[in-house]
C-alpha cells in the first residue's frame, strides 16, 4: 500500500497541475465551475492566492487537493476535490482533518456547497459544520470555533 504523502502551503502544486486537477473535478461536477467562472481564470486565482493541502501518493500521484483562502478573520473553502480513481478511501475526511489541524487564531470556516452534493454536506456536518443559509442551488456552511 502506497504512503499518503500530505503537503500544505501555498504555490505546493504548479499552475498546470492545478488546471488539470480543476478542470477534472468541474467536468466529474457537471461544470459546476465552469458555469460561473473560466476554469483557467478559477486556477490562476487558486494558484495566487489560496493556501493547498494535497494528499499525494509517494509517487506524487495527486490524490486529492483542498484550496481555502485565510480572510483574516475566517477561511473560506473554496474547493475540495478527489481524483476520481481514489474516491471512497476518505482522502475528503483526511483533508479536512488537516485543515481543522491547522485552524488557529480564526474564528470559522466559510463554505458553499451544492445543495445535491449529499455526500459532501455530511461530510462537513460530521466535522460540526453548520448549514446556514441556502438557495436553489447551493447553502452555504459554517464551522464556528
């Protein structure tokens, strides 16, 4: 069994890296993304700007990827994705354990996600995220430390 290797901080991934792994994911999404921004433009803003947890393989292999910018006051999750060969091997729980890890000085973590994505919101309200407002399409969740 492969090694997870877990890496955090900015600018860990390329900008290519993170394109291709952003485009996959919007394309297993129904281009959730692409339909309310470009996808290069998403990554480039990713690449800038958010911090990364990645779980890679120990032959580097992109396992899965959490981008989340630090608001001063929160983090805003603004993506978390698995590729699709590694889902259903809690990659998603063990990103987010290693956010949670890291959360200090913060008062919550902000994040929206899609109202169908049943899978996701109880992964978040197991971690004690609450759903605080929704729309036809997306709620948006809170963790409140």
């Amino acid at each position: 069994m492969n090694k997870k290797i877990i890496k955090t901080g900015f600018k860990i991934l390329s900008e290519q890296e993170i394109y291709r792994f952003v485009l996959a994911i919007d394309i297993d999404i129904n281009n959730d993304i692409s339909s309310r921004i470009s996808v290069r433009e998403y990554s480039e803003k990713l690449f800038n700007n958010a911090k990364v947890i990645a779980i890679l393989s120990n032959s580097d292999e992109l396992e899965g990827c959490l981008f989340y910018y630090d608001n001063n006051e929160f983090w805003y999750l603004t993506l978390i994705g698995v590729n699709k060969s590694q889902r259903g091997k809690d990659i998603s729980k063990k990103l987010m354990i290693t956010l949670h890890k890291q959360f200090k000085n913060k008062t919550k973590i902000i994040l929206e996600v899609r109202n169908d994505n049943f899978q996701a919101i109880s992964l978040y309200k197991s971690f004690g995220y609450k759903i605080v407002s929704s729309d036809d399409s997306h709620s948006k969740m809170e963790f409140i430390l």
